[in-house]
C-alpha cells in the first residue's frame, strides 16, 4: 500500500516477533475461519454516505478483504447510521463531518466518494495528496477544468482511481464495444445515446440550517445560497451548482461506453450543436429534454438525446453499414443476430476485462495497475457530456478541441469550462 500503512503493518508485525506476550489471539484475527487477516485488509474511509454512498458501505462491508473503518458525512444522522451498521461487524468506526478529519488518518487506504458533483474534485484531489486510492462516482467533476486538474493529481501522486461508470464491468458492454472496434459492424458511422431525462421542481421556502446538518460543509465549494429540505436531497441532481443535470450525471454512463467503442470521439476537434428544454420555474435549472449531435473529425456521428427523443431509447446504439448493435443495463440486442456469436481472431483487439467494479478496484490497488474505469476515461465521459450541454444553453454549434481542452475562437464557450469556488475551497 502507501508508505504510511507499509510502515505501519512492518512495525506491527516486527513488534510482534520480538514480544512473546501472554495473549490467546483469536483464530479469526489471523485469518484461519477463512477470513483476510486484520494486518492486511484494506482500510477505507467513505465520504458521503446518503443513498448511493451507504450502498457502497454495504458493499465493502461485505468483503473479507476490507475493513470499513470510517465514513464523513455533513449530516450527523447519516454518519450516524452508517457506523452503526459497520460497528455490528467490525467495533471502532468513527463518522466525521469534516473529510479532512478521515483523509488525516494512516490507517484508511482508499476511499470511496459519493458526495454531490461539486465535491467529487475536490474530494478526490484532497483524498491522492493524502496518499489514498480512490473510487469516485460519476460524473467525475462539475466542469472540465476540474476533470484535468483531478486526472493531473491521480497521476502526480501516483494513486489508483476507479470511476464509478461500472458498465465497463460488465460483459455486454465490453462485447459491444469489442465487435464496434474490431470492425464487426463494418464502418461504423452513428452512435445513438439515450439516457432518462431532468424535471422541473417546485420551489419550496428556505429555512435555517437543522442542527443535524453542517450546512457550510454541504455547500462547500458552491455559492452561498439559502438551506431548503428539498436541495440537500435527491433533487441537488437538477441544480447547476451542484450537477449539470442529468445530461451529465447520468450521460456520463452511457457517454463512457460511446467513446470505449469509439475513442475518435475523444480525439482532435469535434462539433457539437443541440437544443434542449430547461424548466420556466423553480430552483432546478438543468435540461429537462436534450437532442444533440456531436460529430468527430472524421465524420462518425454521436447524437446523444435524452429518452424520448424519436429512435433513442435507454442505452448505446452503435450503427455501422454491416449491422448494429444495442446494449443498456440487461439487455444487448443486434443485428444480424449472430452478431452476438461472433468468435474473436486472435488478432483482433481486446477490450479490459472486469466482472465485478469493486473487486476491480481492489485489484488495482494491490497491483498498483490501473483499473477498468481510469481517471482519464471518466473525464473524457464527463468532458463530452459537458460539452453537449454547453452547445443546448449557447443555443448555437461549438467546436471543442480535445488537445487542448478549449472551444476554438469561443470565449463565451471557454469560460463555462470553469467555475469559481467559495472559498477557501480551490484546486
């Protein structure tokens, strides 16, 4: 692991070599019920524990080969909850609603982050200078500007981030992108992405703060703005200063497995023009309904539509003039049909092979190797999402350069590709 906890675990057990003490070890502490020994479980610390955040605690607890020792929450009652569950398996867990109070602990190895989007940057950032690995939740970060400085500090500090997109775990996705890349639909020249679209919400009054809630930490890097019941829920999804929407959370799904087929996507310039609806009322003011085009320097197509849209249902639908191919969560379909059949040449390329997101990540921290979902691909699937919803709220065609990371000759374009943080926040 990290030099911190390699020091640890060395003196612990060079102490326990030296010292003959007069102590009955129970047989499950050195792993002989079939359980990881204590000395080499994994530790790991969870920041943001609400819906998604306390399935993935649910998740590791689960494993022998991990110990939940920690999770940070801005609501006490969330961190609350949480360690009471982890204290049933394993006694000690603490809940903090500062980050920064679990990041400072040597005894956490990776930590899971499932806070709201404008956290994930910093979170994740915070989280690799403190020497942890990191499996972070889609969409990466709330700009493009933050996606970079995230895939800077991975590499800088040299830690393994897994990105929540766990489609890339999964074998019909991976066999689609495999028959796309390998020529088996022949030229490719559409890839048709459908997600659920966002909602209009009601506004609701503003109140104090509860006393269960560290509201200043809750809004971190956003601007100040007033506490409501209905924002510090389920529904931050559909406020842009908090999430793009869900042309961005949850496009980034979807969008990661476009570009896993077909990565010109990600590659030198690519146009990108849409209209979208937006709500006429209310706190939420991120797309309701989407249809955008993006189209890559050498012609290929992603039209990239929210559900309902003519011909874009749920998923990824690769078109090529030999065939297609539709997967979503379950289900993949094609045609021809036989398709699915296909027996790979040994010569053909073959695409990172994982089963299960977790164990992948676990993997990757053992073998220092990066995993199925890297830092670089959710940014790529997060950039591209962002760009199309920029393209709907210009109301006009953009170009964005790749390489650079910048719209060409497009200030008003360049400066949504970045966002001021409350301070003392800042990357």
């Amino acid at each position: 692991m990290k030099k911190s906890n390699i020091s640890r675990r060395s003196f612990l057990a060079g102490s326990a070599a030296a010292i003959v003490l007069p102590t009955i070890v129970p047989g499950s502490a050195l792993g002989k019920d079939g359980k990881t020994p204590a000395s080499d479980r994994i530790g790991t610390g969870h920041i943001g524990v609400g819906g998604r955040g306390s399935g993935h605690v649910g998740g590791f607890l689960g494993r022998s080969d991990a110990q939940v020792l920690a999770v940070a929450d801005p609501y006490k009652s969330k961190g609350a909850s949480n360690v009471a569950r982890i204290n049933k398996k394993y006694k000690g867990a603490k809940a903090y609603q500062d980050f920064r109070e679990l990041l400072a602990r040597d005894d956490i190895d990776a930590v899971v982050i499932a806070s709201p989007e404008n956290w994930h940057a910093l979170h994740s950032i915070h989280a690799v200078k403190a020497g942890k690995d990191v499996y972070c939740e889609k969409a990466i970060s709330l700009t493009v500007a933050e996606g970079r400085a995230m895939c800077k500090a991975v590499r800088r500090y040299g830690r393994i981030l897994q990105v929540g997109t766990q489609q890339r775990s999964d074998a019909r996705f991976r066999l689609a992108c495999q028959l796309v890349r390998n020529g088996y639909l022949g030229k490719v020249h559409t890839v048709k992405v459908g997600v659920p679209g966002g909602r209009q919400l009601k506004t609701m009054p503003a109140k104090d703060a509860p006393p269960d809630i560290d509201y200043k930490m809750w809004l971190g890097p956003a601007p100040w703005s007033p506490y409501t019941d209905q924002k510090c829920s389920f529904n931050w999804y559909f406020m842009q200063d908090y999430c793009a929407g869900w042309i961005q959370s949850w496009g980034v799904h979807h969008c990661d497995i476009a570009l896993w087929g077909l990565p010109q996507l990600s590659k030198g310039l690519i146009k990108a023009a849409g209209t979208a609806k937006f709500p006429t009322e209310g706190p939420a003011n991120t797309s309701i309904t989407w249809n955008t085009k993006l189209t890559a320097a050498d012609g290929t197509v992603m039209s990239f539509c929210s559900n309902g849209e003519p011909g874009h249902p749920q998923g990824v639908r690769f078109e090529g003039d030999k065939g297609w191919i539709h997967v979503r969560r379950g289900s993949i379909k094609a045609q021809p049909a036989s398709l699915l059949q296909t027996a790979f040449n040994t010569s053909d390329e073959k695409l990172y092979v994982s089963t299960n997101h977790h164990n992948n990540f676990f993997d990757g921290i053992r073998t220092r190797k990066d995993p199925a979902a890297p830092i670089e691909a959710g940014h790529r699937a997060t950039a591209i999402s962002l760009v199309a919803d920029i393209a709907t709220r210009l109301r006009r065609e953009v170009t964005f350069d790749w390489d650079k990371e910048k719209f060409i000759k497009d200030p008003a374009a360049d400066k949504m590709l970045v966002r001021s943080m409350t301070a003392p926040w800042r990357i």
